[in-house]
C-alpha cells in the first residue's frame, strides 16, 4: 500500500520541466544614420526580449597634419524603450569603417551591420 509521500515523489517524477534558451540573435528591424558636420546620429529598431547593448568599432583614418589610423570602440545603447533606441557620436574627419554589434543578455550578437562613412 503506497502512503502520502509515495504519491509526492511519483507527482514529482511526472511533472516535466521546460528550460526556454535563447539562441535567437537579435533582429534588426530598422537601421539608419545621418551625418552632420563631424556627428553621426544613429537610429535603431530591434526587435529583442532580452536586449543588452549596441556596441561599435570604428576603423578610421583621420586627416590631419598627417592622415593616422585609428580604432575606437563605444557603447551606443544601452536601453531599449520600446523597441527603439538613438545615439548620437563625435567623429574625426576622416575615412571611417563602423562594425555594429548588438547584444542580447543570452550572448547572442548580430553583426550585420558594416558601413563605410566619410566624414
């Protein structure tokens, strides 16, 4: 004859357990840019439950007294509101490269974003 805690143990087995991993990168809905003097303003949409950043490298070539090779990386944003998210970004004048990489807190990235931009 089974008593009470047989019953626990056996309800126990028999309850299945569901695990939700995100493997899905974020997804970009709308990308733009402009450019303004030395300023460049971002525009983004992502379409990302578990957003954490948008990152960039920028491979540039700088005039100047003499033109030099440069790289930066920055932070462009680190909210979300509504899906939405704009950033704006001193630039040297120059030649620039601009890898973007946005970052869900599951580790997912989407690197889709590669501009060529002269300032």
């Amino acid at each position: 004859m089974a008593n009470a805690s047989d019953n626990i143990i056996k309800n126990k087995c028999l309850k299945s357990s569901k695990i939700c991993m995100d493997n899905i990168p974020p997804e970009v809905i709308l990308f733009d840019y402009s450019v303004s003097r030395t300023k460049i303003k971002f525009i983004f949409e992502i379409n990302e439950k578990n957003f954490k950043n948008i990152v960039y490298k920028d491979t540039a070539l700088c005039d100047g007294d003499c033109v030099k090779k440069v790289i930066h990386y920055g932070t462009l944003c680190n909210g979300l509101p509504n899906g939405k998210c704009s950033s704006v970004r001193n630039f040297c004048k120059g030649k620039h490269y601009i890898e973007i990489t946005i970052k869900d807190k599951a580790g997912n990235t989407n690197t889709e974003i590669k501009k060529n931009i002269e300032i």
